[in-house]
C-alpha cells in the first residue's frame, strides 16, 4: 500500500469513528497510531509514544489555556454575567428588542473574561432567558440571540480557539487578540442590528420593558467595574509590554477570584465546582492535541501536507477562491466536529498550503494573522449553524420549553450577517490588522 493509500485510510478510519461517536481524541489517536505502525513499525512507535506526551504537555505556552478557562469559571461562578446583563438591560431594555440587545452586549462583555463559547452561552442564559421570558418575549427570538451571542465568547478576545491556533502556527498570540478586536465587535454590533431588524419584522416578538431611571442605571453600571478593571488589566498589561499572555492570563483569573470572592458569590461549593470544571475542560483539549499530534505526525509521514500543499498553489484559480473554499469547509466540519478539534486536525495540513499563495501582497507574518482571524470568524459560525450548532443545544438544554426548529429559524438571520462579515473581513484584510499596525 502507497504512503498516500494509508494516509486516505487513516483519515477515513478517524470520520468513520466520528460517525459512531468515538471521543475526538480517541478517533484521532487510533487511526494515527495504526497508521504510524505500518509506516514505520512498532519500535519507532514506542519511542514516539514514550516522549510525545511529555514534548507536547510541557510546552510552556499551553499553560495559558487552563489559566483563560480558570478566569472564566471564576467569573461564572462569581455571578460576574449577571450584574453585566442588568447594566445592560438597564440602560436598552426599554426599547422593542432590548432585552436581547442586552443579553448580546453582556455575552460580548462575559467574553472578555471567558473565552469559551459554551461557558457564554450557559452562563448568559441563565440569567437573560428567565426575563425574556417574564417579559412576554418570543422564543424564537429569545433562543436565537442567546445562542448567537455565545459565540462572542470566542471572537473577543480571550479566545481559547484562537491560542490553539498561535500555537500551532507559532504566531504570536498578543497580535493574534489584538487582530481579533474590530471583528468581534463588528459580530456584536452586527447581532444587536439584526435583533432591531428583526423586531421591526416581527415587533409582536419583543414587547418594551419599563424604563428605569438614572439612579438605578449608574449603580447598575457601577456593579460592572470589576469587568472594566480585569479587562484593562489584562489586555492593557499585555499590549503595554508590562506581562505576556500567559502571565495576563495567570493576573485575568486572581482578579476575577478576588471580585468574585469581594461579592461573597466564591464560596467552597463554587469553588471546587470553577476548579473541576476547568480540569475537565483541559484535559478535554489537551488529550484533543494528543490525538492530534498522532494523526499529523502520521500524516507527515505520508507526505500528504506537502502534497497538498504544493497542488493548491499551482491550482489555476485566483488565491481568493481557494481561501474562499478552505472556509466554506470549515463551515461544514463544524456541522459535526467541535472547535478545537477543526483546528488540530486541519491547520497543519492547511496552514503551509495558505502560506504559499499570495494574498494581498501581504507579509507571511500578517497573512498568518488575518487568516487565522478568518478561520476563528468561520469556526464561530458552526456554533449556530444547523444541523448541530453546540451553542443551540446547550440554549436549548436551558430553554426547554422552546422547540429547537424554532432557535433554528432564529439564528437564520444572524447566520447572515455573520456570512457578510467573514466576507467583508476576506477582501478588506485591514479590518483585521489595524489595531496590529498601531500596537506593534
């Protein structure tokens, strides 16, 4: 058998075990393994399982990881998001849609702090769902809006998809936030228009709360300065050369520990509940990058990324098409895959072959950037798209009482917008790098 047979066998043996809903890791790790041991033996394969682990697992700039997802469950656990949602609220809530505004801009806030999607999406619905509800609003809208604005916890920084992705193409991750800043906010800016829009089609969807007067609206906003301050800390430490990431990420989650522990909201139970969740979570994503590692180790072997490499550059198509169908193909992976897992399997193969064409005449080091802030936009979409759409289930896991065709037919719209940007954000590439040309 060819090195390129084992190569499709390989990753047809990883799809097969995805369809009979085999852990990701594992689905990655046996196929890479099997194929490693028929391209070079069982010796060579002991030898790499004896020190992959440990190469992998003791890279210093993993670390950060874990320390984001520690800051976000500390935030959740502190009640942080709901002082967000009432500020917000607080202030748009009395206009037609405003409630699901304010569930977007305090998703887009607990962001900030978070980094997972999922986290923002279980966390913001707990607190935004029952007042929409109480409210009179839609469920279609209601549902809709809280999915969609999950998925800000990955395209504002901090974003864990976006270290993964640093990592695994060696760029520098400060850069990389900084690039993902005017696009996310352009995504909740993007969301918030499309809920006025919608209203204004479906006004019956959102009726107007109360207003509120001023007195509560500034101490609603006053009980959101432990965000502003963790928030200014991080990134400003960051990008004022003061600390790297990871030290921003280990300050992120002190501080959040310490505002949640000055709202008495971190007792023992929230505690041990912020700490297991963290370490499920990581040796979730680090046993994804074990089984990761297997199958690209295996499938350098074979050749096929320098393969594939080499036939996308000399394909007789303009550069923009063949980016253009790499992102089309992430759309449809996150129809069955997770986040995470898109990006380990994938950008080893991807990666050299999008370094190789010329795009905009932009530098290696740029053109890095801003695709990996076009694939973090697209991954974002899978997150609502049907038929799977994590950040639906778990809105709907929350929000039973809403049939989840109908969350379905509510995220069709901000699916829209979020198909504008990703191509807004492919012709115009300094959409992504201006903060970059101004912080670096």
């Amino acid at each position: 058998m060819s090195a390129t047979a084992i190569g499709l066998s390989m990753f047809g043996a990883m799809l097969l075990l995805m369809a009979l809903r085999t852990p990701i890791a594992a689905a990655m790790f046996v196929p890479g393994a099997l194929g490693y041991f028929v391209l070079t033996g069982a010796d060579p394969l002991l030898n790499l399982l004896k020190g992959s682990a440990v190469a992998r697992l003791t890279v210093y700039e993993l670390s950060v990881i874990p320390l984001f997802l520690l800051m976000g469950q500390f935030a959740t656990q502190g009640g942080l998001s709901r002082d967000l949602f009432r500020a917000a609220a607080a202030f748009i809530g009395h206009i037609r849609g405003g409630l699901a505004m304010a569930a977007i801009l305090s998703a887009a806030a607990f962001g900030a702090v978070c980094g997972s999607s999922v986290a923002t999406s279980a966390t913001i619905t707990q607190v935004a769902y029952p007042e929409m509800k109480r409210h009179g609003y839609h469920g279609r809208l209601s549902t809709a809006s809280l999915a969609t604005g999950g998925a800000l916890g990955i395209l504002i920084p901090p974003s864990v998809p976006l270290v993964v992705y640093a990592i695994l193409t060696e760029q520098n991750i400060a850069k990389l936030f900084a690039a993902a800043m005017i696009p996310g906010l352009l995504a909740m800016l993007g969301y918030i228009v499309v809920v006025a829009l919608y209203c204004r089609v479906r006004p019956e969807f959102a009726t107007p709360s109360e207003p509120v007067g001023w007195g509560e609206r500034l101490r609603a906003l006053g009980s959101i300065w432990p965000i502003v301050v963790i928030f200014l800390t991080v990134f400003g430490g960051i990008y004022g050369g003061v600390f790297s990431p990871t030290e921003g990420a280990a300050i992120g989650a002190l501080l959040t520990f310490v505002a949640g522990a000055l709202r008495r909201e971190l007792g023992r139970k929230a505690l041990v509940s912020a700490f297991v969740a963290t370490s499920e979570t990581t040796a979730m994503v680090f046993l994804i990058f074990l089984g990761a590692d297997m199958m690209n180790t295996s499938l350098a072997l074979t050749e096929m990324p320098a393969r594939v490499a080499d036939w996308v550059t000399t394909l007789p198509v303009s550069p923009l098409v063949v980016v253009s169908a790499v992102l089309l193909l992430y759309v449809v992976l996150g129809c069955v895959m997770d986040e995470l897992s898109m990006l380990l399997l994938t950008i080893p193969v991807i990666f050299p072959a999008v370094m190789g064409l010329d795009l905009w005449g932009l530098a290696p080091d740029l053109k890095a950037i801003w695709f990996g802030i076009l694939v973090l936009m697209t991954v974002g979409i899978g997150l609502i798209a049907p038929p799977v759409g994590l950040n639906v289930y778990v809105v709907n896991n929350l929000a039973p009482d809403v049939p989840m065709v109908e969350t379905y037919k509510g995220v069709l719209p901000f699916l829209a917008w979020d198909v504008m940007r990703v191509v807004l954000l492919l012709f115009f590439p300094g959409i992504s790098l201006y903060l970059i040309q101004v912080l670096f």
